[in-house]
C-alpha cells in the first residue's frame, strides 16, 4: 500500500485564499494526495478572557483578532473546494469543536482529522466517528489509555480510522521523534498508524517510512519566515517535491522481504564463482 501524503497547510495560508491555493499547487505539483487545513469556532475553543488579552499580530493588538484572522469562513472554504475538485486533489480539515465538524459536512470530504487536542472528548470522538468518513487521529500529548478509548469508540462506529504518530512541539527535536512509537501503536491497536511530524528538515519523516507508516503529515509553508507559530516546523516548497520523491523511491526500494536470486545476478554469480568447484 502507498503511504498516503497529507500536506498540512493547517493556518499557514495566514488568512489569505491566494496563499492557501499556492501551498495546494505546491501539494499537487508535488505528487502528495491530499491538503488538509484547521477549523475553528474560536469562541468555543477559547474562553473570553484569552481572547480579550493582548496580542500583537497583522490583524491587531488582541488575541481575538489575531484568530479571526486566520480563520477561514464558508466563503474561502468554497472556494477551496472548488479549486481543489479542479486540481483533482482532495482536501479536508481539522475541526477543532462541534460547529466546525458540522460546518464541514456541507463539503461531503472523503477523510476527517482528529487533532491531538481533541482525542481526550469522548463526545467529540462519538460525533466524528459516527459521520463513518476514514478518520486520521493524532496521538501527541495522549497516555496509551486515552488512545484506547478513541480507537474502541471508532470501532465501535465501525468507522475506518488510523492513528498517528505525533509530537506537539513546534518545532520538534529530533530526539523527541521517538519513531519506535510507530510500532508500539501498531502492535498495540493492530490497526494503520501514520506519521504527523513537526520537526526540521526531512531525514525524520523517511525514517518513519521505514517503519511502515500508511499515511505522512508534514505543515507546508511558501516561506519558513512568514508570520505564524507553525511556520518554522513546515516544509517549504522544494522540501515537499524532495520529501514526496523520497517516499515514492522508498517504496519501490522496500519491497516483499522474500529472498530470491534476480535473473540480472544469475549471469554475475556464474562469473564471479567460475573458479569455485562445487561438489
């Protein structure tokens, strides 16, 4: 099975529908499979007090203004739709609450995500599972337990889901990767587990190919400069066409594991043991 590629744009288009279809063409150009983007009703994610507080940002001096501005509404999510049926790309979000999870139903998206922050609300988890859509859950921040919980919940529902590997460090070290989890989940939920990975560069997320992940998240960026707090754990253009060719060989490269002697080094054999007399 190929590993399926998410490039996550999440919040990095930072309110800009131009950015946000740039970043897509980087993905489709790239040969990844799908984008993925973050919903919010930041008033039920955040309380007031947080939003009333200070923050300087391009759209003003309080945290509420700076969420609203990364926040896209039906008008670009439209748009969005429209141009990724036109790029033949499929697309989907990260509902962060119920209204965002049922703002997305109008898109009838092939795939939902479960951010890791979302894992600990069993209600939450019931009402993603029972839409039956193949469900990527993040696992950062989340005890064995609290996994468990999700997984039994999704099959339960009888939903397709795969859980994913993740750190929630923006960005990561590559000590905290901590690959071997990758295993451990599988071993210990027998289902698909993914990758989402927020660290530097691209050697941690090959390794995590070598493991056997069935699908790869990495944060994607024009710029790792630009305004925003997931900037400098993203991918930057260039990064995203190396890393989607990297999975690919990859995959070639692996194989079945059965041992067998290819045709090409039969003719090698009989040269290079010519000299060797076999009883």
């Amino acid at each position: 099975m190929s590993v399926f590629l998410i490039a996550e744009i999440g919040i990095n288009h930072n309110g800009d529908v131009g950015i946000a279809k740039q970043l897509i063409n980087v993905a489709k150009s790239s040969g990844w499979n799908a984008v993925k983007f973050q919903k919010r009703d930041i008033d039920l994610v955040y309380d007031k007090a947080m939003l009333d507080s200070p923050r300087e940002s391009p759209w003003g001096t309080t945290q509420r203004e700076q969420k609203m501005g990364l926040e896209f509404g039906e008008k670009e999510y439209d748009e969005i739709h429209r141009y990724c049926k036109e790029l033949d790309i499929h697309w989907f979000a990260s509902a962060w609450d119920p209204n965002s999870l049922n703002f997305l139903d109008k898109y009838d998206l092939k795939y939902n995500k479960v951010p890791s922050a979302m894992v600990i609300s069993e209600e939450f988890l019931k009402d993603v599972a029972k839409r039956r859509r193949h469900t990527f859950i993040s696992t950062a921040m989340c005890t064995m337990d609290q996994i468990k919980t999700a997984v039994d919940i999704f099959r339960t529902a009888d939903c397709p889901f795969e859980l994913m590997h993740c750190v929630a460090t923006y960005p990561m070290k590559v000590e905290d990767a901590n690959l071997k989890c990758i295993e451990t989940l599988r071993d210990a939920f027998k289902c698909p587990v993914g990758y989402s990975g927020h660290e530097t560069g691209l050697a941690v997320s090959v390794g995590a190919v070598m493991l056997g992940i069935t699908s790869l998240e990495r944060h994607i960026t024009l710029d790792r400069a630009m305004y925003g707090s997931d900037q400098p754990a993203s991918v930057e253009p260039l990064g995203v066409m190396q890393l989607g060719r990297y999975v690919r060989t990859l995959e070639r490269a692996l194989g079945d594991g059965v041992k067998t002697i290819l045709p090409e080094e039969e003719k090698i054999a009989a040269k290079l043991r010519a000299h060797i007399k076999l009883k």
